[in-house]
C-alpha cells in the first residue's frame, strides 16, 4: 500500500509527546510531553507556540466545557486554567487521587467519551509488573473516580470512541492488538470485549482517534506510522511519520481536515536521532477533506 508522509509542523523536540486533542474554541492543537513535565500549545493559523512547565508528570488532557483543561497528572486528576496568548502559569485545581496506593503506577493514555466523562489509563512506571498493575477509569464531577470492568493492562493506551460513543477503543501496548467494547457512558458499563485489528511484529499500538466515518487512526510506536483502520478493522490508509516513535493522534485545523501526530525521542540513540531528527515534534498531513469530529469536553457540571 502506498504510504505518503507527514511533515514536521512543530519542532518541539518532546522527550515523550503525547495526547495531542484539536481545541476548537482556541483553533489550536493541545499536547503533553509526559517526561518533560509540560503542557504544549500550538495555533496554525498564526504559528503560535506556548509551553508551560507543570509540577509533575502528566500522561494526557481533554478541553472541558468551561474552556479549561481537565489533565491527568501523575498521580491526580485536575483543572488547569491556560492562556494563549497571556503571561500567566496555569492555573491548577486539584480533582481526585488516582490510585495513592500504587507509588510506582502513573496515569497514561486518556479521552473524553462522547457524553463528557474522562476515561483514561494508568500504568506502572518503568518495567511492566507481572500481574500488570495498570488499570481503565471512568471520571465525571457527579459519580467521581470509576474503574472500568477491563482486563488489568500494563501499558493502558488508544483510548478512543466510536462517533455515536457506543464503542470504545483501547488496547494494552504490550500485545500487537487494538481491542473493541461496547460501552455504555452513563453506567460505566464496558462489555464484549473482542479483538479490532491486530499489529504486524516491530509495531504497538499508542495513541488513538476516531473520525466522523467511524475509522480508527491508530499511532504505531516503532513502526513510524498512523494507520486509518475502517470500522470492520480493515488497513484503509497509511500515513508515514519521520520518526519512529509516533505516540499518538488527532484530526484537526480550521477544517478538521489536517492529521497530526506526536512523537517521542526518549531513548532513542544518537544515531537514531541523526536519522529522525523531527522526533519529539508534531507531524501535520493535509486529509483533502473534513475527517475529524470536534473533541468531547469534558463536562464540568455534575
């Protein structure tokens, strides 16, 4: 299949670039680098790029209904208030604890579903555990912090819901495999779990999204690749990343129409980075035609 490539849009150079969202009321991309403590900004129609330092890890962030971010620090889930265009630190507002228990295990991948509550993934720092340790949450200000009924992972990722937000997407990323659920939002309620689309060898699968066709983009880490699957779990369509460690994806711009996608340059050697210089920025592909949906916020309200 012929594979066209992205192009480097921000040169951020992220230790570990992750959970890209398309803000459409800023009309700017929102991502983390989860290493680098930091909240990532970036507004292509004018090329304004903001970086703030966070106190901690954060492993993803979803917009919210009232124009903050809702973001999964490390061990915590919170509000942060940010200015574009302004000199001001984030603003944070402390939500809930996420497994205070477990110091070795840190939130990761994350996604609004489509009735505003926040699913996300937490995973053990460093070295999988065995049993994993990492486990699926449902968070919303009426019902607070709920595990979801999904299988212990090690490395939760490519969280993502189907445009009605009857499936979710997910998978562990230490198995070749993206998995399926029906879902049901308001009662927490995940079941049939069932295989989506299996991975060749050399390729995990990271960050997710869907688009208004109800196709899975799924970013392969190590393989240098976001794959369009179709809703049957068919390879539609390939986009090459320069840089193998691509993490995660999101369809936006003015027309919800441009592919990005981050990446990571965490250890990755010299000659490595010799090669893919761009690793640990965001990559931009022109889609030729209105894919994305406009992010679930997160709902603010019980």
């Amino acid at each position: 299949m012929s594979a066209p490539a992205a192009a480097l849009a921000v040169d951020s150079r992220c230790t570990l670039g992750e959970g890209v969202a398309w803000c459409e009321r800023r009309q700017a991309l929102l991502w983390v680098d989860i290493l680098g403590r930091a909240l990532w900004a970036h507004r292509p129609s004018d090329g304004l790029t903001r970086r703030w330092p966070l106190p901690e890890r954060l492993g993803c962030l979803a917009p919210c209904d009232d124009d903050r971010l809702l973001v999964a620090l490390e061990k915590r889930l919170a509000l942060v208030r940010i200015d574009l265009d302004g000199d001001a630190a984030p603003g944070i507002e402390a939500l809930a604890p996420v497994q205070p228990d477990l110091l070795h295990v840190r939130s990761n991948d994350g996604r609004c579903d489509r009735s505003g509550h926040f699913v996300f993934g937490t995973r053990h720092e460093g070295a999988p555990s065995t049993p994993p340790d990492g486990a699926f949450f449902q968070f919303s200000m009426r019902h607070g912090l709920r595990r979801l009924p999904l299988p212990a992972a090690a490395i939760p990722n490519s969280i993502a819901f189907s445009p009605d937000g009857t499936r979710l997407y997910f998978c562990d990323s230490v198995r070749p495999a993206i998995l399926v659920a029906d879902y049901d939002a308001l009662a927490a309620r995940v079941e049939g779990v069932r295989v989506f689309a299996e991975l060749p060898a050399g390729a995990e699968p990271d960050g997710a999204t869907v688009d208004r066709d109800g196709a899975l983009w799924s970013a392969h880490w190590g393989a240098g690749r976001v794959v369009r699957y179709a809703p049957d779990g068919r390879i539609d369509r390939i986009v090459r990343v320069a840089a193998p460690q691509v993490s995660c994806c999101a369809i936006g711009g003015a027309g919800l129409d441009t592919l990005y996608a981050t990446s990571a340059r965490v250890d990755l050697g010299a000659a490595a980075l010799r090669a893919a210089p761009g690793s640990g920025g965001v990559f931009a592909f022109a889609l030729g035609r209105p894919l994305g949906l406009p992010e679930a916020r997160f709902r603010t309200a019980a």
